[in-house]
C-alpha cells in the first residue's frame, strides 16, 4: 500500500473539537480516512516516516492530554456502513413460520390439578 500523499496530512490540528469533552491539544501530523485504503495508506506513511499512529474514531471515549499527540491521528469518518456478511442472517429460523409441522410441540399440564390435555 502507498502511503497517503503529503498533501494530506496536516500539522498541528487541534483535537479538542474532535472529542467529547472537548480538550486536548494538537496532533503533531493529521488526516482524515474514509475508506480502509486511506487507514492503509496512513499506515503506510507513518511506517515511513517512523511515527506513531493513532486512529480516531468519534471522540466519545477519547482523552488527549492539552500538549495534544506527537503521532499521525487518522480520525475514521466512513462515507457509509455495509455488512460483507452476516452469520446472523444466514442462521436458518429455529420456528419455520411455512411448515407448522416442524414446530416443537407442546402439551401443558396446570400445576396441582392433574394431567389435562
């Protein structure tokens, strides 16, 4: 993977608008990934150029000290979620609704008054 191009990566960004409670200093070098080919490429260029990185999501569970990160800080904003797959889905329905056959029979007995059926 190529790392991201120069023009992308910004110095000295204020974080504190970034997160939830609203502190913190500067990241020493900044960019924006949507896509997980940006993350790669942020990678990429921190690899390079022997610096940390660090991946910001939403900001909710973020603290940044006020003397802010000497690392690269990819903050994810994704363009939009899609499911590759689904195990969930895929599960076949325990109670098919089309075949009642198929479904667990039950007989109940109420407590202290017998067998009834």
């Amino acid at each position: 993977m190529a790392p991201v191009p120069e023009r992308s990566i910004q110095s000295g960004v204020p974080l504190a608008a970034r997160t939830s409670l609203r502190v913190g200093g500067p990241a020493r070098w900044f960019t924006v990934a949507s896509s997980s080919e940006d993350v790669a490429g942020a990678h990429a260029w921190s690899r390079a150029h022997g610096v940390p990185m660090v991946v910001l999501g939403g900001g909710t569970n973020a603290v940044i000290a006020d003397a802010g990160l000497e690392a690269l800080v990819v903050a994810v904003q994704p363009r939009g979620l899609s499911v590759v797959e689904d195990p969930i889905a895929q599960t076949p329905d325990p109670m098919p609704k089309d075949n009642p056959a198929a479904r667990p029979q039950h007989k109940f007995q109420p407590l202290g008054h017998g067998r009834h059926e």
